[in-house]
C-alpha cells in the first residue's frame, strides 16, 4: 500500500509542476487543498493497550524464526490472537510461561487484528493435566478455536472453562464432564436454547416421549423421516439440569452433541475428538 501511494504522490506532483509552469494561480488553490486530506488520512488509529488479564494458551504456532503466534482465550475479550515476539528464544522469558492449562495473567498491546504480547505471568491454582484428561483438555481447546469467534467475549464460559479444567485434573468422570462443557458452550455461543422446551407444543417435554433436537429450531418431536439422533424426553430435561447419573442418558446426550457439534462446525473436523473415541469411547 505504501509504495503505490508513494507513486501516486510522484505522480501528482509532477502534474503539479506542469500546471505551475503554464497557469501558477490555479494550481496553488488546488495545492493548498491536498495536504489536508493526506493529513487527515495519515491520523493513526488509538492504540489498544489490555493489562493483567486473566488468561489460558489455546494453541500456538511458529511465526517467523523466533517467535510464535498464541491463540488466547482471555475472561473480558474472548479469543484473542498475539504475537510473542522472541518466544522461542532460549532465554525469553515468555518461554517458559505460555503453557497450556495453566492459569495466566497476559498484557497486549496494539491495533491490529493479531496483537503484540507484552507480557505474560503464571498465575497458578490449577493442577496439571494428564494422561487422559490431557487429550479431554486439548479437545476442549480446539472446540472453542474453532467455535468461538474472535474478540467475543464470554466471561461465564471462561469461568466454566476453568471449573472444567479443574475437574478433569482431579479425575472426574470425564464423558460427563465434557457433554457438561459442550452444551453450556453451545448456549454460550448463542446457538442452542433450552432444550426441555417444545418448539412445537410451546410445553416442557414428556419424560417418556421422543424428541429430535434441531440444530436450527430447536426440540419438536420425532418423524420417521428423522435421521438425527432421536433422544427421550428424559435425557433432555436431565440434561438441563447436568444429572448425568442415568446411563440411557450419558449414552443419549454422546450422540446427540456429536451430532449437533459437527453441524455447527459447518463440516470442520476435529482431531482430538477422534482420538478420544478410539480411546476413550467418548
């Protein structure tokens, strides 16, 4: 952009060189004009500065020989993307402090779609991840990656977030902690309603009826036409109230936030997902 304005600049003041040679009184209106539009495209933009915000890296990647690019999910912007200039420097001090699952407190600055990190601090409180509940964790960073959008803020999903992070270290059932984290990711993000509640007949769900949830309208009740997971009006209002203790209902809600997740995904696959079905069976 700036060497075709500079060009343009060139340009222009060679026409205005020609003008002052043959007519000097005209072009001197017309110059006196200009600097002020150039002046008023060059004011730069406000810069954004955020201090000590509460934090987790999602996922990072290489950027230019020593830096990286971190994919940030922040309590008051949402998932924000920054620039860690020298990170993978030996001795940079942000080296060590972007992990995964652990708690931070991250400065930024700048104006620009990806920001620039200017600081990053381990806070603590959380224990670490393992073995399973580490590949549950690297699932849920790459649901709110690809589901999240960039700068939305979600204070009670990152709350949630955290909660969910602390069940898994200490070994919680895992299938129900993530079909927890799933669907209050879903309501967070604006795509899914209360599902107890009957698009059709505006009433509560029966207990002992068979319901489809559509990822578009909602609860209404099964068709032979179905080919979504068809669930009990049971498993539905269980699953408004987080009781995942009935088995029918932890088999039930696995296939219906399968379904639903790969409809919001819009077709975009997820690896880890995979990986825990093959092990897990999740």
């Amino acid at each position: 952009m700036t060497t075709v304005l500079s060009e343009s600049q060139l340009a222009q003041g060679q026409v205005r060189a020609d003008l002052r040679t043959e007519a000097p009184v005209a072009p001197a209106r017309s110059e006196a004009k200009k600097p002020t539009r150039a002046r008023s495209r060059a004011v730069p933009e406000k810069e954004h500065k955020v201090l000590a915000q509460p934090g987790f890296i999602l996922h990072s990647y290489p950027y230019k020989e020593t830096s990286l690019i971190v994919d940030v999910l922040s309590r008051d912007y949402g998932r924000v993307a920054l620039v860690a200039k020298g990170a993978k420097r030996p001795h940079s001090a942000l080296r060590g402090a972007l992990q995964t699952f652990q708690p931070l407190s991250l400065s930024w600055s700048g104006r620009s779609e990806v920001r620039t990190l200017t600081g990053a601090e381990w806070v603590g409180g959380l224990l670490p991840l393992e073995n399973s509940a580490l590949l549950c964790g690297f699932y849920l960073n790459e649901l709110l990656v690809k589901l999240l959008a960039r700068e939305d803020a979600h204070p009670a999903l990152f709350d949630n977030y955290v909660a969910t992070l602390n069940k898994l270290a200490h070994g919680e059932n895992a299938p129900i902690v993530l079909r927890q984290f799933e669907r209050i990711l879903l309501k967070q993000t604006g795509v899914a309603g209360n599902w107890s509640h009957c698009t059709v007949s505006g009433k509560t769900v029966q207990g002992d009826g068979i319901y489809v949830v559509d990822p578009e309208v909602g609860t209404r009740p099964e068709r032979l036409s179905d080919r979504a997971p068809k669930v009990s009006g049971k498993t539905l209002l269980d699953m408004e109230r987080e009781d995942y203790s009935d088995p029918t209902t932890q088999l039930q809600s696995k296939f219906l936030m399968r379904y639903l997740l790969a409809h919001h995904l819009g077709g975009a696959q997820l690896n880890t997902r995979q990986i825990l079905i093959d092990l897990m069976q999740l």
